[in-house]
C-alpha cells in the first residue's frame, strides 16, 4: 500500500464518521425542539450550526484529501496506483 492509498482510506473513513455524527446532532436538536431531550448539553440551536458545519466541510475536506491522495494535487505522497 502507498502513503496516498493509507491517507485516503483513512480520510473516507473520518468524512463517515463526521457525517454520521452530524446526523446524530440534528436528530438530537429536534428531540431538544420536541421537549424528548433535556436541554443540559447544549442549545439546539448551536448543536444545530455544528452538525451544519460538519455537513458541508467534511466533503470538502474529503475532496481535497482524496485530490492529493491520487496525486492530482502535487504533495509529497507517493500516489494510489490501481
């Protein structure tokens, strides 16, 4: 396996784990809206703008990962090779 191959896998693997956490937040933000949740860990609002946040950078963050992964972006990582 090359360094991009390892970087990759493992940048796919956070971009997951960010987006299902910030599902997690908007399901918990409308369970705070609904009264089902007490309120002690936060407002919904914020939590809101957090899972926001996750959703539209972690692609982003994946993109540009993914981009150097493959070499398309000069780095110093020996590219994935199929």
């Amino acid at each position: 396996m090359t360094d991009g191959t390892i970087v990759f896998i493992v940048v796919t693997l956070v971009t997951i784990t960010d987006i299902g956490i910030a599902l997690y937040m908007r399901s918990r933000a409308a369970a705070m809206d609904n009264g089902d949740v007490a309120s002690d860990s936060g407002s919904a609002d914020g939590l809101r703008r957090t899972a926001t946040m996750l959703l539209a950078f972690a692609p982003l963050m994946w993109l540009v990962m993914t981009l150097f992964s493959f070499g398309i972006i000069p780095s110093g990582l020996d590219p994935v090779q199929f």
